[in-house]
C-alpha cells in the first residue's frame, strides 16, 4: 500500500541541499512510499534531483510577496490552494518549521507533522501540526532533517547521508579545473582579495584552471577584477542549477564562500572548502563523500594559510573520509 507523503521546505539553496539525505532515508525505511515536495519555483530542480520525489509543486511566496494583492498574485494563489485541497497525503511533513511553511500546511489534507515548540525556529508554527517532534536545535542541518524524518515515521537510520545526487555524479570524469564562489549575498561575507590571490596561485601551481561562479552584475565584475590578468582563469556565464551541479560533479576542488553551492559542492561528493566569515559552521558544516573544510566563524574569517592548508590536503585526498571542521586542526 502506498504511503502518500508531501514535504514543504520550499527554501532556500543551502537548506534544500540539506533536505536530500533525508528524503534517501524515507524512501529507504517507507515501503512504498510517494513523496510530493512543495518548493519555491526558483529552486524546483534540486528536489527533482532526487529519485524518490514523486512529484515537485511549486510555490511563488517570494514573487507574491512583492505584490501580495496584486490580481495575478491573488490568482496563483488560489490555484495553489486548489491543488493541494484536492490532493491527499498520509503524512504531511513541515520541514522548515516557519509560519511561512505553515501557511501552506494549512492548505493541505492529510495529518500535520512538525517540530515542537521547543524544536523549531519560530515556536509559534508548532502549534499548527496535529503530531509535534523533538529534534535537537544545535546540530548540522543534515543530521537536524534525517532526525525529523525518522521521528515522522518511527525509524532508526543510520550511515553517512545520502544526498541522492548520483545523476550528476555517475560516470562523471573529473577535469582539472577548480570551482570558485567568491561572491555573496552580503558583504560582510566577503573574503579578502588578496587571500583569494593567493588560493588562486597555489590552484595554478597544482596545474588547475579557475571557472569562478556569479549571480549577478555586481559579482560578474567582482569575480573579474579578482582573476584580471590571469590565465586560465574565467567567470562562468550564467547557469540553471543544473547546469552548475554538472559543473561541480567535474571540478577536481571548489573553494567558495558559505552559501547553497559551495554546500551543493560538498553533496556531490567532491572535495569542497567552505570560507564562513559571518555565519557559524555549527549548525551548517559543509557535509559529503568526499573532502570537507569548513573553516572560520562568525566574525573571525579564517586566514589564507588555513584555508591553503585544506587546499593541500583536498587535493591530495582520493576517497571519502572524515570532515574537517573549524575546530580541527589544518
């Protein structure tokens, strides 16, 4: 008999990554089991990745929001909560924990799982779920979710994450080059430019090309002016997600800052150094297969010799193992 779930976590990049193992274990432990994923529309492809999801329904809280009660909006809306009143589930699972996701838990039918009051980001959502689970709220992300889906549906998993992402990977030849997201949402994330000089010429002395990643204008020139005058060296034109997950499946070792890709990076298993300057690695390690560095804390940036310390061990390392962490030694 199959059993009917639908996920809502519909952002954002890093934090979906982070959702993947977990939906490896459900289809692992849940005979039978069908998983919808509701998900903002700009992010739809990361759950389509998976091959346990069913079925992907977007959402456009975040084009909505600009204009709330605008016609068009008020429209999609409408036909958002037609879609799911006529869809039942089993088990409806909030993984965000948020007043924003309970919204939508609201529009369904089927029993409400969430976290409880003490669990969640926003204690006030807890009181919307017909069944309420406990999960520790200090612990990474990853470990965080597969806790929560366990708790849903009354398993023990157990093994290092899965994040699902074997259509990338599978087959994939790794290239020499090196990934590079030297970009932020904010500038207090920012890294030096004269550190990225330096990761930049011990890559090119390891025989590495640089394919620097950029969302918009503004680190399209940043990205620039940090590889001008260089060889073999270039800013990546714009991609959809799936076109830089294929990207990143063949890089020999992306370097970048805390953000979804640089975490995508470490989900496909290749060797990845995570630069955190206004974030906490606690909560949101870099996790994978492969090589791990999540260097730094908020507010104390990690120097450019930590961050070449990785770099070496990166590529001198050929199969998976352990994670290193802001606490281990480099």
């Amino acid at each position: 008999m199959t059993t009917k779930i639908l996920i809502v976590r519909t952002s954002s990049l890093g934090d979906l990554v982070h959702m993947l193992p977990a939906m490896s274990d459900i289809a692992l432990h849940v005979p039978d089991a069908s998983i919808d994923w509701l998900v903002e529309e700009g992010f739809a492809e990361i759950p389509a990745w998976h091959p346990a999801i069913n079925e992907v329904i977007p959402v456009a809280h975040r084009r909505w929001r600009r204009n709330w009660w605008g016609r068009q909006s008020r429209i999609e809306r409408a036909a958002l909560k037609r879609n799911l009143r006529s869809r039942s589930y089993d088990v409806v699972l909030d993984m965000q924990g948020l007043m924003k996701s309970v919204w939508l838990v609201r529009q369904t039918r089927g029993q409400r799982h969430g976290l409880d009051r003490r669990s969640a980001r926003e204690p006030l959502a807890s009181f919307f779920y017909d069944v309420k689970h406990t999960v520790n709220f200090w612990q990474p992300a990853v470990i965080r979710q597969r806790e929560l889906a366990a708790a849903a549906f009354n398993y023990t998993f157990e093994g290092p994450p899965d994040f699902g992402l074997q259509a990338f990977t599978d087959g994939r030849d790794i290239e020499p080059y090196a990934v590079i997201m030297p970009s932020a949402s904010r500038n207090d994330k920012l890294w030096p430019a004269e550190d990225w000089e330096m990761v930049f010429d011990r890559l090119h002395e390891h025989g590495l090309g640089l394919k620097l990643l950029a969302g918009n204008a503004a680190e399209t020139e940043r990205a620039l002016q940090l590889i001008s005058g260089r060889e073999n060296a270039e800013v990546m034109p714009r991609m959809s997600l799936g076109e830089i997950a294929h990207l990143l499946a063949g890089a020999r070792i992306m370097v970048g800052l805390d953000s979804g890709l640089t975490h995508l990076s470490a989900g496909l298993g290749r060797p990845t150094i995570g630069i955190y300057k206004a974030s906490t690695p606690v909560r949101t390690p870099l996790q994978g297969a492969g090589y791990t560095a999540s260097l730094g804390e908020r507010g104390n940036a990690p120097s450019a010799q930590t961050v070449l310390s990785a770099v070496e061990q990166a590529l001198d390392y050929s199969r998976p193992g352990p994670t290193v962490s802001m606490d281990d030694p480099v």
